[in-house]
C-alpha cells in the first residue's frame, strides 16, 4: 500500500478560486489533459496524492457549470502551471532539476508565450525546484492579472501554513461523555461518528485545514479529497493501520492554527479491548502538547473514568491537560447548582492529584448546533432544540463561570443570539483556553501558563 503523508492534508483546495471551473466544458477538459501531461513528465502521477488531487479537480471543475465568458486555453497559461505546484505541494522530490526540466518542455510545446510570459513561467517552475518554506513566485509582475496575482497568494499561504510546526491535541473520554461531538463542535462540521455506533479502534486525527475551501478530506486506506458524508462516517475494512485522517477548516478561533486533535477511542467500550489498549498507547507516547479529557457532566465519579483518571496522571508528567465537562445542558437550571457541581469536580480532580484543574464546563451539541445554524444546515427540530439552549444557556451564565475563573478573555459578543449560542454554551471559551495554550499561554491578560 503506498502510504502519504497526512501534512500535505492541511492544505486547502484552490481550484475552486480558478476560473477554469466556471468555464466551457472543452477548455475543461484540455486543462486537466495538460495537467496530467506535466505531471506524467515530471513521473509524478503515481503518487497517490497526486491521484487524489487529481480526482478532486475533476470532480471540483465537473460539478460547476458554464458562468461569464468562455477563455481559451492559453489564458490559463499561468493557473495550470500554479495547479502543478500546489498538487506536488511545493515539493519536486528527488532529481527536481531534471524533472522540472521535463516538464518545462512539454509546456514550452503546448503555450507560445512572449519572452516576459516565460520568465514568470520559468519563476514559477523554478519555485518546485527550490522547494521549501519560502516559496518565491513573481507575484509583483507587471503583466500579470490581479486574479492571477491572488492565485499565487492562496498558494503561498497553503505551503506556508503546510510548513508551521502543528499543534498537537490529544482528546481522551471513557465511553458516552460526548467526545465525538465536542470534536464535531470544534470544527464546526460533522466529521467524527459517536463511538458508541462507530465502535473502531482506530485514531481519529483531526486536521486542520489553512482556509475554508468548502470539503473535507478523507485518508482511510483509499484517499478522497472531497469527502462526502458515506466516506466520512463509514470506516474502510481494508485499512490494516491504526489512524484514519480527516482534514476540514476548523470553524472557530483555531481555524488560523496548524492544529491537530487525535480523537481515541472510548477506554470502556466492553466490545473490544483493543480501544483501551491504543487509547493507552496514545497517552503514554506522549506525542502531544495538550491533553482534552472530556468528562459526562451525568455520570461523574464512576468506577471507569476513576480507574482512567489514575492512568492518566501516572502518564501524562508534566504535560498540559483541560478538563471539559460536557453535557452542562442536562442541569435543571432551576432546581440544580452548577457551580457547586463544577467545585465538586474540582475537588475530586485535587484528590486525584491534579493540581489546579482546569476546567471547562460546555454543552458541545448547544455548540455544534450554534455553528451549523450560521451555515444555515439546520433541520427543523435542530432549530428547536437550538433555540430551547438559546433560553437555557441564557439563564445558566456560563460565561460568569469562566470571567471569574480565568478573567476576562477577550471573546466578544455575537449579533444574533443563536451565534451567541457558541458564546453562552462555553465552547468559544474552551476553544479559546485551547488557542492561548498553542500560543504559549498568555493573550488578554490571561496567562494560562500559571493556572
């Protein structure tokens, strides 16, 4: 099996901002001819990235029909050689000089270009040769057009994202604490299955995509770069390794992080041992600068997560942990005290050895609901369960609990109360723990470093 690697994941798609999509279905057609011919010069078409891109081009430029005026080819003489970049990620590989040597041949043989037209060609071919963080395209020339000049920027910004050092996240949760959807929450999208239907022991990693392009990504032994809900949601039984890759834009103050959240699996699933043992694994190895142990606001204090929480702070030293406690939304407001269950909690956690816990008290689904609602993607009976949290999450004050905890941090009010719904259900505050702690710890006075 020819394996990838899953960086090249937190790329965005560009196609999408390349004209040729919205042109005739000829010049369609001998674009992608053209750009397989490149990549077949420079013995770059087998990688399976390259295939999978490859796929999601065609399938990307097939879905959008005919918009404004038709182009001939040679108006994209710039774009498909931009498209032949961002497909090998910035990166020729070995013998780049030769191969990029190649393909400067079959180019030169289907575009007659003007003597400036093939320096800025030449520029950037000469950009997969010196391939590296700083990608140098001629950006500033004179005769390029200002569309053309925006391509190369979304360019430059996807291999610059692909070259940050990533943050690493580690969420952990004995079976039925809401894992699945708190991650679902911090993306915004519908990328992860609740374990108790998914039942796989596999890791889930997360991946942050560099801007919104509008799909996910799926490596699960095939690689789709436009993963639907069917690739999604379904696990492929030929896939022998223990991780499966999702790569989507993070909706949320994280979107502009090289961010990485490792989903495990339940550590309780009686249905299979193997759960615990890779969740375990995980932990110890320790590959990871923030733990996220998400914790059942319902069933707090069992004998499982008791048995977990020790393994836990035998594991993780010195390594930076949030506790959530999800699932706030099934306190009567009326009749119960949620601050004095939160204190509880925090006693229980010094107890267990862990010195000033932070912890986060959210209702994921109240927050995946709030974000999906300002896509307009919600069903009818989403919309009122969205607004009965909207009353619920008003009258509870979460934010009180987090200004008097961590002081003031800077999240600002939304315009509609559904947006404010991320607000008042704690997931703009988690996600926002989680940004200082990649940013080292301190922003708006804050300095998480110390809690």
């Amino acid at each position: 099996m020819r394996t990838i690697n899953i960086a090249f994941l937190s790329m965005s798609h560009i196609v999408g901002f390349n004209p040729i999509v919205y042109d005739a279905e000829e010049t369609k057609k001998e674009y992608l001819r053209r750009l397989k011919r490149y990549l077949k010069a420079g013995r770059w078409r087998e990688r399976k990235y390259v295939r999978a891109q490859i796929q999601a081009y065609t399938s990307i430029m097939n879905a959008t029909i005919q918009e404004g005026d038709a182009h001939g080819i040679d108006f994209y003489r710039y774009y498909i050689l931009l498209d032949l970049l961002h497909i090998l990620s910035g990166r020729a590989g070995a013998d780049a000089e030769e191969k990029v040597k190649k393909v400067k041949e079959k180019y030169f043989q289907d575009f007659c270009l003007k003597s400036e037209e093939r320096k800025i060609a030449g520029q950037i071919l000469q950009a997969l040769v010196n391939s590296g963080q700083k990608v140098s395209l001629p950006i500033r020339a004179k005769t390029l057009f200002g569309h053309e000049k925006e391509y190369m920027r979304l360019i430059k910004s996807n291999i610059k994202f692909l070259h940050r050092e990533p943050y690493i996240v580690l969420v952990t949760a004995t079976m039925s604490a809401g894992k699945s959807t708190f991650i679902n929450a911090l993306t915004g999208k519908h990328v992860c299955l609740s374990q108790n239907m998914a039942c796989t022991s596999k890791r889930h990693c997360i991946i942050n995509k560099a801007f919104e392009d509008g799909y996910s990504s799926e490596y699960d032994y095939d690689l789709v770069m436009t993963a639907g809900q069917t690739e999604l949601m379904n696990n492929n039984e030929e896939n022998m390794s223990d991780t499966i890759a999702v790569a989507t834009h993070f909706d949320s103050i994280l979107g502009n992080k090289r961010i990485i959240v490792n989903d495990s699996p339940g550590v309780n699933f009686s249905g299979d041992e193997g759960h615990k043992k890779l969740t375990d694994k995980l932990i110890k190895k320790k590959k990871y600068q923030l733990l996220i142990y998400i914790m059942n606001a319902t069933q707090l204090g069992t004998n499982d997560e008791d048995e977990h929480l020790d393994f836990v702070k035998k594991c993780v030293g010195r390594k930076k942990i949030i506790f959530v406690v999800n699932k706030i939304d099934a306190f009567n407001v009326e009749e119960e005290n949620m601050i004095s269950a939160i204190e509880a909690q925090e006693a229980y956690l010094k107890k267990k050895g862990f010195k000033d816990p932070i912890i986060c008290p959210v209702s994921s689904r109240a927050g995946y609901l709030a974000k999906r609602f300002k896509k307009e993607e919600l069903s009818r009976s989403e919309k009122r369960e969205l607004y009965n949290y909207v009353d619920k999450f008003e009258r509870m004050n979460l934010p009180a609990y987090y200004t008097r905890r961590f002081g003031q941090m800077g999240i600002k009010n939304a315009d509609t109360e559904e947006e404010q719904l991320i607000k008042t259900s704690g997931m703009a505050f988690v996600e926002k723990i989680i940004a200082l702690y990649a940013e080292g710890g301190k922003a708006d006075g804050t300095d998480l470093c110390k809690v």
